[in-house]
C-alpha cells in the first residue's frame, strides 16, 4: 500500500502559477513611456543624489566607504526630523504622536548600526588606498550628528565649532544648544502631570549635559512604581531608553571598527582616535532612566 504521508511522495510538476492570465505579460501593461510624465529617477533626484558620489581614487573601497557614510547621513536627516516633529508635540503635552515618530528613530538606528557590518569588510589595506583622499575631514564634523546629540541632550558648546564657518549649519545647532532637549520636554511633561520636580530641573541651563539628580530620579520612580496610572508617561520613559540603547551600540560599533581599521592612529578630525570614542561611551544622555532600574 502506498504510503499516505505527503513527505514520502515523490517530487511530482511545480504547482500550477496562480496568477491569473491578465498578470502573464505584468510588465508590458506598466507604464513604459515616460518621456511626458514624472518618473522614478525624477521624483527621487537620483541624478543629483548619485551625482554626489564621487571617489576621489581608483581604490575600489572608496566607493564603499563613501556610500555608507551617504546612507548614515540619510538616516540622521530623518531622526533629526522625526525628532524635530516629536519634541514640539511632547512640549504641548501630546504623547501618542510623539511615541509612534520615536519608534521610527529607533528603528533608523537599527539601519545606522547595521551599515557597521557592510563597512567592517574593509580592511586596513583597502582603507589605507584611499585615506590621502580625505584630508582632515572627519564625521567629527557631521552636522547632523551633533543635532541629534543636541536634541538628545548631549550638549557641549566645543563640539559646535566645527560649523562656524557655515552660519546655515550653526545657527541651527546654536538654536537646539539654548533649548530644551527631548529629555527636559519628557521632564517638563512629567511636571505637567503633576509629578513634582524642582524649578532648578525644569529651567536649568540647557547648554550644558545635566546632572543626575535625586529629584529626577524621584519623578521617574513614581511613574515606574505606577505604571497602569502613568501608561504614556511610562511607555516614553522605556522608548527614550530604547533611543538611548541604540546610540550607546552605534557608539560602540564605531569605535570596535575604527579600532580594526585604524587601530589607535589619531583621528583624521584631529582627536586622538579610538580614546576619544572610548570616552563618548560613558556619555548618559538620560541617566535617571537607567539608575530607576536599581531603585525600584
Ligand atoms: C572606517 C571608517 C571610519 C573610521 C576609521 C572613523 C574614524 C573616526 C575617528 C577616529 C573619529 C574621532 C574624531 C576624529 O576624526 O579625530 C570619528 C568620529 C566620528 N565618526 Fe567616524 N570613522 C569611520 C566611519 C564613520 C561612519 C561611517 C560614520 C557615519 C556617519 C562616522 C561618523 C562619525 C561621527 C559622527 C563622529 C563623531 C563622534 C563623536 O564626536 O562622538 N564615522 N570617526
């Protein structure tokens, strides 16, 4: 008797398609003429996004390198914005909005973290074929970072310098340095909520890293001992730490691979390298968050 399980039958013809006969010739019935109407390429400005990848060697890294640091610069523009969107909002005391853009940053710094892994195939050699190429530019200087620092609450006045030669990039820079960051408007709503938090918290002086602070931790421990009654309040306190996470891994992955490219070389920014990135790993950008785990 033949046997009746399905994994004893021999491979008999692939399944029939199921696409319907109208789907055989898909791409034919596709827009084809695009010569009076708005394409791909043109609506993205592929052109001009293409264009702006230019290997200045023949090294075949270069591509590469320059590639990963385009796809990071595309991913910041968007955390800045999501960003920029989320913190007004917050400011008003409007959560659900804010919470659903921070998912979004949280996920584009899963991609920031993940162009590690394409840029670690490179080697010391490779990279050392194209390093005259670039001088002393650096990401040391990228804008776009040190807003998201900013908006985060990293703030050191130092790291802004770098872009006073370019008042389009500074003034904007200097406008997030004296405001709020995403952690004063999660503080500052806290207070709104009627959790009590000092004056010297909530007007504090924004162009410098805040302190931990007893009061602080305090607030944050009222919202995690209740969290039924302050869902949003802790939903948000768990999605900055998320943000927090994330950074703290891209950080790391910075420096694991600039460390197996180029050891402890000073930088190309002019900062001693590798021990400059080790010391940005002991940045807390919402220290209160994460001491409330040993109060609890
Ligand atoms: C092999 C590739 C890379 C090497 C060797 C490298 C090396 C360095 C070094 C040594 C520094 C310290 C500042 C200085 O230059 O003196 C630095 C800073 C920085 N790099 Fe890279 N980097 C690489 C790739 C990238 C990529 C792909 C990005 C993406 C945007 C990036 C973004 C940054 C940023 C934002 C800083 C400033 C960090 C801070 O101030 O905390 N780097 N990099």
């Amino acid at each position: 008797m033949a046997p009746s399980s399905r994994a004893h039958q021999p491979p008999g013809p692939p399944p029939p398609d199921p696409s319907p006969p109208e789907d055989a010739d898909a791409a034919a019935r596709a827009h084809l003429d695009l010569t009076r109407s708005l394409s791909y390429g043109d609506y993205l400005h592929l052109d001009t996004l293409l264009a702006a990848h230019r290997p200045v060697t023949g090294a075949h890294d270069e591509h590469l390198f320059i590639a990963v640091h385009h796809v990071s610069e595309l991913w910041l523009s968007l955390i800045v914005r999501e960003l920029q969107a989320a913190m007004p909002l917050l400011a008003a005391g409007v959560t659900d909005a804010p919470l659903k853009g921070l998912t979004r940053v949280v996920r584009a710094q899963e991609q920031l973290t993940g162009a590690w892994e394409v840029l670690k195939t490179m080697t010391p050699a490779d990279y050392l074929q194209f390093r005259s190429a670039f001088g002393q530019a650096s990401g040391f200087q990228s804008a776009q970072y040190r807003m998201v620092e900013l908006l985060l609450g990293n703030r050191d006045p130092v790291l802004l310098r770098p872009h006073a030669h370019r008042p389009d990039l500074y003034a904007p820079l200097q406008a997030a340095l004296h405001a709020p960051s995403l952690y004063d408007l999660a503080l500052r709503l806290l207070a709104a909520r009627g959790i009590t938090l000092p004056g010297e918290v909530l007007e504090r002086d924004f162009t410098a890293r805040p302190e931990e602070h007893p009061a602080v931790l305090d607030a944050w421990l009222a919202v995690y001992r209740d969290p039924e009654h302050h869902w949003d309040l802790y939903e948000l306190a768990e999605k900055l730490l998320d943000v927090e996470d994330n950074f703290r891994r891209w950080r790391f992955n910075h420096l694991t691979t600039v460390e197996r490219t180029i050891g402890f070389k000073r930088g190309s920014g002019g900062t001693s390298g590798a021990g400059y990135l080790r010391r940005a790993l002991d940045v807390v950008l919402f220290p209160e968050l994460w001491q409330v785990r040993t109060s609890l």
